[in-house]
C-alpha cells in the first residue's frame, strides 16, 4: 500500500470515528472540508480521496456547495444493526450482554494486570498485538480472532483473579464469537489492532487506571461497531 492511500484510508477511519463518537445521525451536516482536514492533519487532496471511498459505499453524501452529510450506509454509530449479525447464542445471552459483561469484568481484569506484568510478558503482547495486525492485513479473520482471543485471556490471567478466569472459561465460546463479531465491517477491522496497542501502552506505562480506561472502552467500540450501545457509569 502506497503512503498517499495509506494516509486516505486513514482519514475515512477518522471520518468515522467523528461520526460514531459525535453521535452525527443520518443526513446530518459534517463541518466543513477545510475543518475536516485541518483536524485530522492530512491533505485536502488526501481528504476528498477519503470523503469519496466513503461515498462509494453510502456512508456519507457530498453535495457541492452545500457540504458533506451522513449517508444511509452506516447507522449514526458507524455500525452494523445488531440485528444483522449472526448470533448462535441467544438461549444463553444477547450479544449486548456479553458486551456488558465483558465491559465491567476485562476492565477491571486489565487494570489488576498492571501488577504482574514482566519484560517478557509485555513482549509477548506486544509479539501478539503485531501478529494481529499482520493477520487483519492479510484478511485472515479466523487466525485474526484467535489472536484477539488470546490477548484477551492473557490479561484475564494476569489478574490473578481465579474466578474471573473460570468465568472466562465457562463462557469462552460466546466469548470469542462476541470478539468476531465486529470484523463483519471488513474496512474498520484494523480499530481491533489500534485498541490492543492502546491496551499495551496502557501496561507499559504500569498505569492501572489507563489500563482499565482502554480496555472498556475497546469494548465500548467493539459492541457499536455491530449497532450495540449500552449504558456506561459516568
């Protein structure tokens, strides 16, 4: 990949970010080409080339001289319908309710990790958070998700807490296919890599509270990638 597309491609992630994060709803006014591009850094070249892959598949609609808008392919989330995913485990819980577990359980397990992270261990991650970018790259979704899985466990162990790593294993199916669903959006799958190395600097820096920060709100991203929203404590 050439840096001029790299650059686009990224500007799009950052398009839809503003729209997921601003809470844009359809056929809402996005600030202007110039503030678009004066906010994330790039081109105003390098921005229409993101503004017109966005278009292409309906995320956005840019009418000249009057702006750009939120398109009908994306909800006001920038997600999937929750709906629209396949889910083999509804008997036992919904996928918003993984999610919400998830939420609580991991970020208290990432910020409990800080204390028993080595050298050797933050090597390890970082081998498998690089592995993971390698495998999204390649479209490998399946190696992908087992390495997203592996990431995860690891800190859930790194927590000493015996029950939250039974719980892990007694709910470890639903688990991994809660981590699959949000690669059913193949052009945001790399926010998955972007989160885990957001994850890792936390634990380099043997900040607990940034370790908790990050990984709930990886979470957080995840679950509205796939249309999920629920309520986080203020």
């Amino acid at each position: 990949m050439n840096s001029h597309r790299g650059i686009s491609q990224q500007a799009a992630e950052a398009i839809r970010t503003l729209i997921l994060e601003g809470g844009y709803a359809e056929g809402a006014l996005l600030p202007s080409q110039r503030d678009l591009a004066e906010r994330l850094g790039v081109s105003r070249t390098s921005l229409r080339e993101a503004l017109s892959g966005l278009a292409s598949r309906g995320e956005v609609r840019v009418q000249a001289g009057k702006g750009v808008f939120v398109g009908k392919g994306q909800d006001a989330r920038g997600a999937v319908p929750a709906a629209a995913v396949d889910w083999a485990f509804g008997a036992q819980a919904s996928p918003g309710e993984i999610f919400q577990m998830r939420y609580g359980l991991e970020g208290y397990a990432a910020g409990l990790a800080v204390a028993r992270t080595t050298p050797a261990v933050l090597d390890a991650l970082a081998a498998n958070v690089e592995a993971l970018r390698v495998e999204l790259r390649a479209g490998d979704f399946e190696a992908a998700n087992r390495l997203d899985f592996e990431f995860h466990r690891r800190l859930i162990e790194l927590s000493g807490n015996r029950v939250l790593l039974d719980l892990l294993g007694r709910s470890a199916e639903p688990f991994i296919e809660s981590q699959k669903l949000p690669f059913v959006r193949r052009e945001r799958v790399m926010e998955t890599h972007a989160e885990h190395v957001r994850i890792l600097r936390a634990l380099e820096r043997q900040s607990a509270s940034a370790a908790t920060r990050t990984m709930q709100e990886h979470i957080r991203r995840a679950a509205a990638r796939i249309g999920v929203q629920f309520a986080t404590p203020a």
